[in-house]
C-alpha cells in the first residue's frame, strides 16, 4: 500500500455518504443551488447548507466535520457564523492522485 493510502482510505470514507456528495456537488456551484447566499469567496453558511440537506444541525455539522478532516472542504468564520466552500485544488489532487494509483 502506498505511504499515503491511509489518507486515501479516509477520503473514499469522506465520500461515501449521499449527503456529503451533494453538499460537494451544491458548493461546486453555489450561485445555483443557494442564490442569494451572501458567503461570496468565504462559501456558503452552515445554515443554509443545513436547510437545502433537510438534516438536522447536529447531523450536517458532523458531515461538513467530515469532509473537511479529508481536505474537500474549507471553512471561514465571519462573525458567528461558518463558511463553508470547496478547496479545488485538494479535490484535483485527490482525484489524479485516485486515477494514478488504481
């Protein structure tokens, strides 16, 4: 196995959930699927994510805990609340790294 294969191991687990697909999947493009988010580069706040999910706050906090311990994520605080956007470059390194190694 390759030295980093732990670290792919959790990405795939990061990924194997339909919730956090689609939260990958809405903050690939943010103007569409949550117009009127006020985020701008900061991303898109948690209770908006929250909302379009249709999960509770405890259980979409824990999803974006998730994808952003594998490195799918980035967030930024303004004020109280909690930003949340795609880390592009992590994503394409995942996915060269995946098409590389299988």
């Amino acid at each position: 196995m390759p030295k980093d294969g732990a670290g792919m191991l959790e990405e795939c687990k990061a990924l194997s959930n339909e919730t956090r697909l689609a939260i990958l999947d809405w903050l690939k493009d943010p103007d569409v699927h949550f117009p009127g988010a006020e985020g701008g580069d900061a991303g898109v706040c948690v209770g908006l994510i929250q909302r379009r999910a249709g999960c509770s706050v405890s259980t979409i906090s824990a999803h974006l805990a998730i994808l952003q311990r594998a490195g799918f994520l980035r967030a930024t605080r303004r004020g109280q609340w909690i930003h949340y956007r795609r880390d592009e470059d992590r994503i394409r390194a995942f996915t060269e790294r995946l098409h590389r190694d299988l």
